[in-house]
C-alpha cells in the first residue's frame, strides 16, 4: 500500500516537472492541465540561423521547406519538426500559437524583433501532447509564410497508418534557395 502512494507521488512529481517552465523546455500553454486530456502543445527547442551552402542535412535541401513527424501512439504524444522554418537573422525569442480545433492543428510561429535585414532558416522542434491516433490537418505559418502573401505549410498527416513521414514543400524565394 505504502509502494502504491510513492508511486503515485512519483508520477504526478514528473507530470509536473514536464510543465515547468523553470526546469525545462517543455512549456504547457497557460491555463493547461498536464492530468487533463486536452491536446495541447509547445516549442521543445529550436537551431540557430543554418549556413546557406548546399544541403541542410541529407534528405531535405535548403530550397524546402519541411514536415517531419513522429507519432507515439501508447503516449498519445506527437513530436513535429519544422524544418527550414524562415525568420529574420537577428529574431530575438522564437516562439509560437499552437490550437487545435476538430482535427486541425494550427501552428502560429513568432519572432521577437523584425528590424533585421537578412533572413535566416532554423529548425524547430514541437512536442503535442494528448493527440488521439487519427487523421490531422496541420498548418504552419510565421513571420515569412504568413499564409497571406505566402501560403502556409500545410499537410494532412494520418496518424492511424504512419507514425512517422516527412512532407515538403519547395519555396522559390529568399532564404530559400539552392
């Protein structure tokens, strides 16, 4: 019995730490219940400005910009890769609007300044938590793809017969290129 409650408390304490802001990256949006089943989401990490010479990594060119997805069903936790996501060279924090509504999620990333005159390409890393095994349509724009002027990155992912794929698309403008 005794076995069973330091358990317990052993496993709220991790739930907790995984959405402490002071002790790691994984961030729970504000008003999140980490014990709920609500998805929700947040930025696990991102690059620094990438060098613009030839590829990137051996299966995406710099001229793409990418999906990458991992799904773990058992967790219910998708990880996403953004791959080549565009920013100004100098964008201060990285951040980002993650929503869902129905099977949609909506990724809104953001840069803290915008005076820069160059444009850079990072990589960014999410993490979605209490995602169901099904079928997503899921759109990411920012300060460049801003879906407007530019259309966002967007891609139906199913969820129930891959956990895992890349989607890419091929911009033909700055920073983009081969």
């Amino acid at each position: 019995m005794k076995t069973n409650y330091i358990l317990l408390f052993t496993i709220s304490i991790i739930f907790f730490l995984s959405c402490n802001p002071e002790v790691n990256n994984n961030v729970c949006p504000p008003n999140t219940d980490p014990f709920g089943t609500d998805p929700y989401g947040a930025i696990r990490s991102h690059s620094d400005c990438k060098e613009m010479s030839g590829k990137i990594n051996s299966q995406v060119l710099n001229s793409d910009e990418c999906i990458y997805y991992q799904y773990f069903a058992e967790y219910k936790i998708l990880y996403i890769s953004h791959i080549n996501a565009a920013f100004n060279c100098e964008p201060g924090k990285i951040s980002s609007k993650i929503s869902f509504k129905d099977n949609n999620i909506f990724i809104e990333e953001h840069q803290e300044k915008s005076d820069a005159r160059c444009n850079c390409l990072y990589d960014i890393s999410y993490e979605l938590r209490n995602i169901r095994s099904d079928i997503y349509f899921l759109s990411i724009s920012g300060p460049i793809i801003d879906g407007v002027t530019h259309p966002s990155l967007g891609v139906y992912i199913d969820l129930t017969q891959k956990a895992e794929d890349t989607y890419c698309t091929t911009r033909g403008f700055y920073p983009w290129s081969e």
